[in-house]
C-alpha cells in the first residue's frame, strides 16, 4: 500500500504506487495491527492513516467483539422485527453460528459411511463394527464440541477453542486444540 502526502497530511491512499501521476510525496504505508484481530470473531475497527517522522503508518480503532449470544432483532424504534410469518426476527451469534458449523462437519463426516446405514434398513446387512465405532465416535465428538462451545461465557474464550497450541515437546510437537478435531475412519 502506498499514500500520498501534500502539507504533512495522507491525501490519498491506494495499493499500487502507479495510481499517483506525481510520484513526489508518495511513501510505502507501515501497518500497525496492534489493534486487529480475528474478523471470525471481531468486527476491526475503522483504518487511518497518519503522516509521522516521514513514515505513513496505517493504524486500526479499536476491535469489537461479535454478539456471543442470538439476539432478537429489533427497529431503530427499538420494536421488534418480525419476518412475513409474524415471527420475532432472531440474529444468530457465535455460539449458535460454531454449533451450526459443527453440526454441518459432523453430518460431512458421517456422509461417507451413510450407505452402511441404508444399506442396514433395507436389506438387515450388517454395519461394519469399525464403521459403526466410527460413526458413534463422529456424534459423540460432535456433542463434546457443541457443550464446548455452549459454555463459553466471552468471545474470548470461544476464539481460545479453536486456537492450536504445542500439547508436546520442542523436539516432539503435537498440536492440538481445545475443541479438539473429529475422528477419522
């Protein structure tokens, strides 16, 4: 990213030094991301620019937090909103965004072995045990996953589930995350 800078100030900001026509006063944008962070969680707060010992540097406000929790919607009124079936409009949060996730990885997971099943109800041909282990395992990791993500109180801790972190050693590292990871067949 490059900026323009007339009189001290950042005129204009662009990603390609061939936007300028003049290429006097042009310098390379330095990021400051101290305040950024993660958009799955966050919601980054508007970019500036300031024009500081002959540096530009492109700094960020304040993140804020995304809803943890559903929330009905409501008008600038404060009325409620409602859809075309009278119903009380409910913006989803995090919690019920992730359960919705991991609802749709488990039923992805389980989608490969899903004719053993059908196969079971037409026919009476028996489920390979190791599929039928597989695929208990898939739920009950699946219901772990949804009451891990249920109990989280802050935005914070529901970003620490999926954060993978060193669960060895320096010279043997296994990485891992909170939330764990469903099993393979």
């Amino acid at each position: 990213m490059f900026a323009k800078v007339e009189n001290n100030q950042v005129v204009a900001a662009n990603s390609s030094r061939n936007f300028f026509t003049d290429s006097t006063g042009i310098y390379e944008v330095i990021y400051d991301t101290t305040n950024l962070k993660d958009t799955e969680f966050y919601y980054n707060g508007a970019e500036t620019f300031t024009f500081v010992n002959n540096q530009v540097i492109a700094s960020y406000a304040p993140a804020t937090a995304k809803a943890l929790n559903d929330v009905n919607a409501v008008d600038q009124n404060g009325q409620p909103v409602l859809d075309q079936d009278g119903k009380q409009v409910v913006i989803k949060g995090l919690k019920s965004n992730h359960v919705s996730r991991v609802k749709a990885q488990a039923s992805s997971a389980l989608q490969s072995t899903d004719w053993y099943v059908v196969r079971n109800a037409e026919s009476g041909a028996a489920i390979p045990a190791n599929v039928a282990t597989y695929r208990a395992a898939v739920r009950s990791k699946s219901n772990d996953m949804e009451a891990l993500i249920n109990a989280v109180s802050s935005v914070e801790q529901l970003a620490a589930l999926y954060a993978y972190v060193n669960t060895g050693t320096e010279q043997s590292p296994v990485f891992a995350r909170p939330l764990g990871d469903f099993p393979r067949l």
